[in-house]
C-alpha cells in the first residue's frame, strides 16, 4: 500500500490463484496470438546475439496488445501510454548500441518497463506506485506471467465437449495401433521392390527424424516456453482488475512509530556530522587546512570516492525511512521535520559533489573506462535524484517515487546518447596523441563496435603509428562477429564493417575479406 506522505508503500500485488481463470475479452484470439509471437520469439532469437530481432519482437507484442483490447482496451491504457515511448527507446538501442554493459541495461530496462505497462494497460495509474510498489508489481508481473496461462488454457480446454467426442475417437486410435505393424511390413517390402519408392520413403524418414532431433526439440520447447509466457502477459494486461492491486486505488497512510523527537535528534546529529566533514573540504580546498604528514594532496583527494557514494545513497534511504516512521503532529513539527532533511539532503549534494572531483581527478590523471564513465553518469542522476527528494519534501511528497523512476530512466538514456564506448575511445586516443598516461590494452580489447568511428578517424589520420596496426586487428575482430541472416543485423557492427581498414583480415577465425 502506498503511504502518501513518504511515496513509499508496502507491496499489495497479490498472486494470482491458478484456478481462477482471468476474464478476458476474447480468449482463443488471445491464445492464437500468444501461440504466434512464440514461434516469432523462435525465430528472431535464434542466435548468440541480439539486434533487430529485439525491438522488432517489442512492435509484435505491442500489435498484439492493441489488436486484441481493441479501442476499449486503448482507452483504459492511454492514462499509462507514456510507458511506451521509453519502453521502445531502450527496445530499439539493443539494436543501434553494441556494448555488452550496455545492451544489458537496455534489455533490463526494457523489460521491466514492459511489466509495468502490461500490469497498468487495463486499469490504475503508474504515478501512484509508492517506492517499493515498483518491485512489488514487476515481481507480480513475472508470477502472473508464469501461472495465468495455465488458467486460461484450462478455462479453453473445458469448453471443448470432449465426452461426447472421446467414444468417436477412441475406435480410430485402436485402428491406428492395428495398422501400423502392418504398414511397417508392407513399407519395408515394397521399399525393397522399388528403388525410387525407396529413395522417397528414405527422405520421408528423414524428414520425420529431423522434426524429433534433439535441435528441433530445443527450438519446440524454446516456442512453447515463449508461447506460455507471452500469454501470461498478453492475459494479464487484458484481464479484469482486482480492486486493492497496486496503483488501482490509493491506499490509506500508515501511522508512524518513531517520535518527532527521536527523529529531530536523528536528523540533527547527522546534520552536524555531514557539516563538520563539508567544512574540512572547503577548507582543504581554500587552502585553510593542512593534511597528515605523508600523504599528497593528489592522494588524498583521488581517496573515499566509494565511500562518499555510498553515504550519498543510505542518506537518501534514511530520509525515506524517517518520513514514513516518523509521527509527526502538527504544522510546526511537519516544517521542522522538512527543514532538517532538507538540510541533511542538501549536504550531502555538497559531499556527492565532493565524489565527482575526486573521480574527476582519477580521470584526468588515468584517463576514462567503463566503471568510470557509468558511475559518473550514476552520480549526476543521483543528484538529479537528491534535488527531487527536497522538491518533494515540501510539495507532494507522494510523487517522489515517480520522479525517482523517470530519473533513472534518463540517466540510461542519457547513457546511450553518450555512447560509452565511443567516448573512451575519443578521450584515450587523444591521451595518446597528446602524451598523456592512457591504457592502449583496454582501448583495443574491451570496446564493442560503438568505438569503430572514433578507431576509423584515428587510422584516417595516423595510419603509420604503431597502434594502428592493433587497430586495424580490432576492426578484423569485429567482422569476425558479423553474423549471417536478417534477425542479430546490428546496426553498430555494420557500421564497423563499413570502415577502414581497407586491408584483408587474417586474424584467425575472421573471415577473410576487405570491407568495401
């Protein structure tokens, strides 16, 4: 339940019982198009890798959504449409960004965006999940996925009047068990009679061995897991909702356990503390304060940053967990309570800007790689975050959560524009032209093919220096992954492939072509 005062809430999703089948409003279709995108799911993920196979199965499951709600449907989800526009922004980057980190966010993000759209398709709003509603109501998403299918396909099946049919069928199924000795003994000899009747009847067999190979068997059940998942999605985003699930109705706030008072010395003994540690920094960096003997002002900076983060993050949690706890009566207790942590939050912007020169400083000094680059971006949303916690303190405290949400999902948009890989790439290879410290190890084994441009640029200009000819290696690596058929075609590998080096690849296991 969500605790309108704080945005947190208790989970309310409650499991499905598997012998209640959902109401739906056309079941067999629901059924047929949930069978469909199985096959489809086959089909399109049948390789090591993804790429347009990704966002284009999101546009199938979005067809099937809207085909089968209707205009009904569309209206009781328009409220939640919003969903779509990130959900089919990260859908379509696994298929434009090939960084591995990366596609893993993008798939994480996308999927966990489709819970929550296929949870508020049919009814409730997103915006009144309190924070912890949102782990809540995926973990409900994945169970309803998992034990309404067999609901519904047990509600179809009774429909079908098979008491009436078995007696009918059960004289054929005795024939056919009469007949296929005999056919056996017959096929054999007149396989023997003919060469011709042999040859087909050989390819016949073979056909049926191929369709009951261990390979066909794993594709069958990879069909049918994906048939079965699907229809618990497509069954829990048109079903009939239950009253008290989450973002359905507001529930009631939860009454505070913790004194005002308690609370008050809390938050001021924090208060003081984090003030104590802001004073010594800008005193460190005014000049006003010295260090311990031993240790650089280089050292000292480039040390804690970790620490500083995670300071940052409990602070957050701690402001959450007070506000939901805290009993607080009157007007004057609520504004001294809010002035308190708002003061605690906005010190800790200054400790989580402290956080950012020091890995600034490892940055200038070591130049950029993967962790340092997500963790920068982390802490930029975070603050982003920590100045919504004070808005939010003093107006609609309830929509915190909200905001806390779509932070996160700019943050790994902001991600992908940036493209990572891209701007190591940028940043090293101009480390290494201007003589500063940079890591020509990690420049040439761990960026995916977002990094090809800045690498072709770089050959373009230099292509005589040494590392070239390692860059010319790793765009050989690169067509090496270039996979064959239309579903894993990825837009930054053919982007690769299409530039220099114009040289042949003999990198062993590449195939050896010259890109055109």
């Amino acid at each position: 339940m969500t605790i309108p005062a704080t945005g947190l809430s208790l989970p309310v999703v409650s499991p499905p019982s598997p012998q209640a089948a959902p109401r739906l409003r056309r079941p067999r279709a629901t059924l047929l198009a949930a069978l469909g995108l199985g096959v489809c799911a086959e089909v399109l993920f049948d390789g090591p890798s993804l790429g347009l196979s990704f966002p284009l199965f999101a546009l199938l499951l979005l067809g099937a959504l809207l085909a089968l709600g209707g205009n009904e449907g569309w209206q009781r989800a328009r409220p939640n449409a919003w969903l779509l526009v990130p959900w089919l922004f990260f859908s379509g980057m696994v298929f434009v960004r090939a960084s591995p980190l990366l596609t893993t966010l993008n798939v994480l993000a996308s999927s966990l965006l489709l819970l929550l759209l296929v949870h508020f398709w049919a009814a409730g709003r997103v915006e009144r999940l309190g924070l912890g509603d949102y782990a809540s109501t995926v973990l409900g998403g994945v169970w309803q996925a998992m034990f309404l299918p067999l609901a519904v396909v047990r509600s179809e099946v009774e429909r079908i009047p098979w008491r009436g049919q078995l007696p009918k069928l059960l004289p054929v199924a005795r024939g056919a068990l009469l007949s296929l000795p005999i056919l056996i003994l017959f096929t054999a000899l007149l396989s023997s009679a003919d060469e011709v009747f042999s040859v087909a009847v050989g390819r016949g067999f073979s056909f049926v061995w191929n369709i009951f190979s261990v390979d066909m068997l794993a594709r069958g059940v990879f069909a049918a897991g994906s048939a079965f998942g699907v229809l618990g999605l497509l069954a829990h985003a048109l079903r009939r909702r239950r009253e008290r699930e989450a973002g359905v109705l507001e529930a009631a706030p939860a009454v505070g356990r913790l004194g005002f008072v308690e609370s008050l010395t809390l938050l001021g003994a924090v208060d003081v503390l984090f003030l104590a540690f802001v004073s010594l920094q800008l005193a460190f960096m005014w000049g006003g304060a010295r260090l311990p003997s031993g240790l650089t002002y280089s050292e000292y900076a480039r040390r804690g940053f970790f620490e500083l983060l995670a300071v940052s993050v409990m602070t957050l949690g701690l402001s959450l967990v007070l506000e939901r706890w805290t009993r607080l009566n009157g007007a004057g207790q609520v504004t001294a309570f809010r002035a308190a942590c708002s003061a605690m939050v906005g010190l800790v912007l200054v400790l989580l800007a402290s956080a950012v020169q020091r890995m600034a400083l490892y940055e200038s000094a070591y130049g950029y790689t993967h962790l340092r680059v997500y963790t920068h971006v982390f802490m930029l949303a975070l603050a982003g975050v920590l100045v919504w916690r004070v808005v939010t303190l003093w107006w609609r405290p309830e929509r915190f959560a909200i905001g806390a949400f779509v932070g996160a999902l700019v943050g790994l948009a902001a991600l992908n524009v940036l493209n990572p890989d891209a701007f190591i790439a940028r940043d090293t290879l101009a480390r290494s032209i201007g003589g500063e410290s940079w890591d020509a190890s990690y420049l040439v084994r761990s960026l995916s093919e977002d990094a090809a441009p800045e690498l072709a640029e770089y050959l373009e200009q230099a292509p005589d220096e040494a590392l070239s000819s390692e860059i010319r290696q790793v765009f050989c690596r690169y067509s090496s992954r270039l996979q064959e058929g239309w579903a894993p075609f990825h837009l930054a590998r053919l982007q690769a492939l299409l530039l220099p080096p114009r040289e042949p690849c003999s990198v062993p296991g590449a195939p050896s072509v010259t890109p055109p």
